[in-house]
C-alpha cells in the first residue's frame, strides 16, 4: 500500500472495550488501527504510523486529551493529521475546541457516527 492509499487510524483511549469496538468496526471498514491506551511520548508513537487519522479519548492517561491534542497540534510533523476528539464529557464540544482538535465525537456513539466521521476525514 502507498502513502497516498494511507488508512491508518491511530486511536489514544483508556477503555480496552472501545479500542477493540472501534477496531473491530473501521477494521471491516478496510481501515489499518493502531490502538493505545496512554499518550506517553505521543508524537513518537504518531510519527511511527503517519496515521490519516486520530481519535483521541479525553481522559487519557497520563497527561489527558487536551495536553496532548494540543502537543500534536504543535508539533511540525504531526499537526497537520485530523484530530477527533471523543469523550462522554457534556463538554466535548469545549474541551475539542479547546484542545484544538479538528472535530468531536460525543460518546456513547453509534456505529454510524464513528463511520461517518471517519469518512469526512479520510
């Protein structure tokens, strides 16, 4: 597969369930899913994959979602990579904005949300 065919997403969540739904549903999607449950060394573990995509928990360890949106947003190598922000929080809508994320998904979602707005940016 070239670069140009990418359909890497790279998912940053602490809750093993979610990791293995979404990697289950954008899987049979054709997507490559690279799942981790903390954001240490963050741009190291992005720029490994070059992923097309990422979804981003709120409540990740260690330093949590919005440290680490904005670590990627900041970073020459990494910023230009589509950021999803998802969480349960009332605030998501906020926190994404404030993160700097390029969009957000309110959990619990349903399997069609998560593929649509994987989609919109891949």
């Amino acid at each position: 597969m070239s670069m140009a065919q990418n359909k890497s997403i790279m998912i940053f969540d602490d809750e093993e369930d979610i990791l293995q739904l979404c990697t289950i549903i954008l899987g049979r999607s054709g997507y490559d899913v690279f799942t981790h449950t903390d954001c240490r060394d963050v741009i190291g573990k992005i720029t490994v994959v070059s992923p097309s995509l990422i979804l981003l928990d709120n409540k990740i360890p260690d330093r949590g979602g919005v440290i680490a949106c904005q670590t990627i947003k900041n970073h020459s190598g990494t910023k230009d990579i589509p950021v999803v922000y998802f969480s349960a929080h009332d605030e998501v809508a906020a926190l994404s904005r404030e993160a700097g994320a390029d969009d957000f998904l309110q959990k619990p979602f349903d399997i069609s949300m998560l593929e649509a707005i994987v989609r919109k940016y891949i």
